[in-house]
C-alpha cells in the first residue's frame, strides 16, 4: 500500500527482510531491493540489481511491434504462463528491460556472465530486437533472486509464489517452507497431521509463556529503575555524594537506627561559629543519656584529614561550653576518594595509624560511610539496636564486619 517502499524503513530494518514484492503502483524503491530478493510488477521503478555487483536492469522504453516469443523457463513457471498468458497475441506497449553495466574506468571483467545469465532468464521476449520483456534470475554474486515481470494483466501473487518457489531451492534459510509440499497439511496422513498439531500446540504454548515472561522481565525492569532512583537518592548517598547530600542521608540513618539527630547547623544559623554537623542523644532502657557530636565529610581524592580531628576537638570544647559536659563519644563520618569507584577506595586515614590510636583513646570513631551503606544494606529493623550499640561502644575504627561490637553489663 505504499508507493515509496523508503518509506517502510521507520517501521523495518532492511536488514531483517528476505523478500519484496513491488506492486505495479509502487513508483519508489531506493536500495531496498538491493539489499533482498525483489519481484517488480512496476513500470515506475528505475532500476533493479543486475545478475553481478555494479550491473543493473532498467526499462528501455515501449514495444512497438506485436511479435513475440516465450523462453525456455522452469516447469512451474512455464505452466503458469501458459495458463495466464496462453491466449496472447501481441506485447505492444510492452516495456523492455535492458542490462547496463556502470563498472567505472572500463567493462567488467564477467560482463559476459552477467549478460548471458540476464538473457537466460527472460520469460518474455520481444522477437524484433530480442530484447526481454520479463526476466527471473538469480544474481551472481550472493545468489539473491530478481524478478521484473510485464505489469500487464498479472496475477501477482501466483507468480510471487511460483517464482519464490524456485529461489527456495538455492536459498533455504530465506525461503525454509517453500517448495516442501510434504509439509503441507493436504498431503499428510493423519498421523503425521496429529503430530503436527500437538507441535502447533506446544509452539503456541511456549510463545504464550515467552511472551509472559517478556511482559514481566519489562514490569520487572520499570520496577528495578525506581528502586534504583530511590537508592541513588538515598542510602546510595553514602557512596556518592559529600557535603548537604552525604550529611543529610547520614542523618537520616542515624536516626533510623535508633539515634535523637539534631542537626547543628539549623541551631547555630549561617552565620554562626562553625561546630559539628551533627549532635546525637541515645536514652536506654535504664534511663542513661549517651550523647555524641559527629563530622561529616566528603572528599573527591582524599580518603579523610587528620585536620579533621582536630577539627572536632576543638567543637568538642564548644559543646562542653554549650552544654556544661563533655560528649560521650566523637564521631568522625567519611566519604571519601569520590573520583574512584567503591571497590577502589581506601578506607579512612588508612595511612594516619597514629592520630587514630590518639582519636580513639579520646572517645573518638571513625566510619567509613562505605561502611554504614554495608550495615544498612544488610540490616533488618530488628538489627538496628545491635548497630546503635556497636557505634556506642566501638572506639577506633568501626567496621560493619565486626557487628555486633560489644556487650554491655
């Protein structure tokens, strides 16, 4: 129903096709039947592919005589051209096909191959000039069939299947049904017929559950993307992000697990003394209060600073002056050498042994938040009072490996 076959190529791969039938109406090919085996019932068409590489067909005007003659062609098609064209008299009008060779700088070396193969497979000639009227052959070079059939008073589809009938014989992976009779339903027994149909019945069967399958691999996938985005705006974080993002996903955890998170920033404003990000409260059953102040950082090369602590001495004596006591514990969160992936970080002051022995006689911690995202990842909620108290306890280096960390009398 297209008179630009081009204009297929949004809705099919050229690539993916074995066979185009032009119809007489079709008036546009582009290299589509280049690319395939072609049958052309069309006068508008330019050019088909020649028997070699670098020949091609084209019309070379009308018939202006009446005399004809029919060609030696296979046993098929030579019955269906009797039996269509038996009672013809005359092919004025006719057009005539002619093979041109466009080989630059000189003829192609198998121009005589290339003409013998076109003028043997003429199914119409005009006697006068021997022109052909009609040709159906198979090309040379890749063995691909072309046909360009007199538009006049054709039963395509007959010829459409006489014609690729023939080609199934030299291309079976293009043509895999065509020309095997024994497998058509008509010259079956019964139970030959009877597999069949239980073979029919499984087929159905298993593109019904493939295409189950498909429709819930894409449901299964629409669901994985959002879980994904939900991640990458939350626990995944800790991995990805430093500064606002990383502070505020750790805070979120934190307070998760069981921590009283107050976030100092929004007590002292912009303009106040720097101090902690973070302040926690932990009341147990007992009625004890546990309070700590924690840094956060994140670092594109770095793994972390030892000025990093002694940033938090120093917010520790601003606690100790806000509050009239010392904070249970110093707490030192880091997210660090961004510019790497995950697997290739280094942990926290990995090289900084002695400032973190000094950190943790202080009641000092460090957490890689690789680490956290690990404990997070794996926790149930019935986990989190073992991370609450692993991170009460732990001085030095906390490591989710190690949970849970310590038993309190």
């Amino acid at each position: 129903h297209e008179h630009d076959v081009t204009t297929l190529s949004s809705k099919v791969d050229p690539s993916e096709v074995d066979l185009i039938v032009i119809s007489s109406d079709v008036r546009s090919a582009g290299d589509w039947p280049g690319l395939m085996h072609v049958v052309c019932f069309s006068q508008h068409i330019d050019l088909l592919p020649g028997p070699i590489d670098r020949t091609l067909i084209h019309l070379a005007g009308s018939v202006t005589t009446e005399e004809f003659e029919l060609p030696d062609v296979p046993l098929p098609l030579s019955r269906l051209r009797q039996q269509q064209y038996g009672d013809l008299q005359s092919v004025r009008g006719w057009q005539k096909l002619i093979l041109r060779d466009f080989t630059p700088f000189g003829q192609h070396p198998k121009w005589e191959e290339a003409k013998t193969t076109f003028q043997n497979g003429a199914v119409f000639v005009e006697r006068s000039g021997n022109s052909p009227l009609g040709v159906c052959f198979n090309r040379i070079d890749n063995n691909r069939g072309v046909s360009w059939l007199p538009f006049v008073d054709a039963k395509q589809a007959l010829w459409v299947h006489s014609i690729v009938s023939q080609w199934a014989q030299y291309d079976k992976d293009a043509f895999p049904t065509f020309g095997k009779w024994t497998d058509l339903p008509e010259w079956m027994t019964a139970k030959e017929t009877q597999i069949l149909s239980q073979i029919y019945s499984l087929e159905q069967e298993e593109h019904d559950i493939c295409r189950h399958i498909e429709n819930k691999i894409g449901e299964l996938c629409g669901q994985l993307a959002l879980a994904k985005a939900d991640t990458d705006n939350g626990l995944r974080r800790l991995i990805t992000k430093q500064n606002k993002e990383l502070k505020d996903e750790v805070s979120k955890v934190l307070s998760d697990i069981g921590f009283e998170v107050t976030d100092v920033d929004q007590l002292v404003g912009e303009k106040g003394t720097k101090r902690e990000d973070l302040r926690l409260h932990h009341k147990d059953y007992n009625g004890n209060h546990w309070n700590a102040i924690v840094e956060v950082r994140g670092y594109a090369r770095s793994s972390g600073q030892t000025d990093d602590l002694h940033r938090i001495y120093r917010f520790e004596r601003f606690y100790q002056k806000d509050t009239g006591h010392a904070p249970d514990k110093l707490i030192y969160i880091v997210n660090g050498e961004l510019e790497l992936l995950p697997p290739q970080r280094r942990e926290p002051l990995a090289s900084a042994s002695q400032d973190l022995e000094e950190f943790a006689e202080n009641d000092g911690l460090v957490i890689w938040s690789i680490d956290l995202f690990r404990a997070m990842k794996a926790a149930k909620p019935s986990d989190y009072p073992h991370i609450l108290d692993s991170i009460k306890c732990a001085r030095g280096r906390w490591r989710s490996s190690n949970l849970p960390l310590c038993n309190e009398d």
